[in-house]
C-alpha cells in the first residue's frame, strides 16, 4: 500500500526549512513526563460536605506557610449549597479520622495483614505484574495514537 504522505510531499513542499522538521519529528519522539504531586490528600473525594452532601476535594494555599485543606466547591460546579466554601484543615481532619478508625477491632488475622500491606507500601500485588500491565497499557495507546496519526 502505497503512502499519502509520501504524495502530498511530492506534490506541496514544505513551506519552512528542514532543520525545523527535524526538530518536530524529534520533540515528537521524546517521551512524556509525568510529575507527582507532593500534596497527598486521603480524604479526597471520600469526606462529604455537611450542607450539600458532595464530596470535599483537597486544596491548598501557601501564605506564609503550606497549608493542606479539604474544600467544599459545590459552587465550581454550579450546585447550591447551604454551607459554601467551607474548608477544614487537611492534617486535623485526617487525624479525627485516623483516631475513629483507630477505635475499630478487627481480627487479628486482618489487622496484621493490613499493617504489612502499609509497610509494603501498596496494593499487595506484586510489582512486576503491576509494571507488566502498564507496559501493556502503554503499547495499546501507543497503537492508538500510530492509528489515528496514519488517518
């Protein structure tokens, strides 16, 4: 099968220089970087507000000192709310709850294994599953975005 790409180059040459190509061609190759927050909010999403009953999401401001704060932001999203805007401190809140789940008795079975899921640092599968996945994950998008660019 023939190329389109390789005819429309033919038929309209390119209206800037090579060297510019090259770069593109080259920024188009580099791969993606992705950047960690250094914010970790817990909560998020899982606390509700008393007014609307909509989850609180994490915030934070910098004045002064770093603060992390869980919000109400009904109003973002156009919802009324009875109590708008309210925030809590991230770190208290967390506490109170660390506190009440503290106050729980499991069995000692499944306490222990949750302590060593913690120390472990994750989700309790094994890491070379978790990055033989990704790796899937990435070459099925890699695909993807070959099929839609060849379009």
């Amino acid at each position: 099968m023939k190329n389109f790409q390789d005819d429309t180059k033919r038929w309209f040459p390119p209206i800037y220089g090579n060297e510019r190509t090259e770069s593109a061609s080259a920024s188009e190759e580099r791969p993606l970087r992705f950047t960690q927050s250094r914010r970790f909010y817990p909560l998020s999403g899982i606390i509700k507000c008393a007014g609307c009953g909509r989850p609180l999401q994490g915030n934070h401001t910098e004045s002064g000192q770093a603060y992390r704060y869980y919000r109400e932001v009904a109003h973002r999203r156009g919802v009324a709310c009875s109590q708008p805007q309210i925030a809590a401190r991230a770190d208290r809140v967390e506490a109170m709850v660390d506190e009440i789940v503290k106050r729980f008795r499991a069995p000692k079975q499944l306490r222990k294994r949750v302590v060593e899921m913690l120390a472990d640092g994750a989700s309790g599968e094994d890491p070379s599953i978790q990055i033989a996945r990704l790796k899937e994950r990435l070459r099925r998008i890699a695909r993807l975005y070959a099929d839609l660019r060849s379009r």
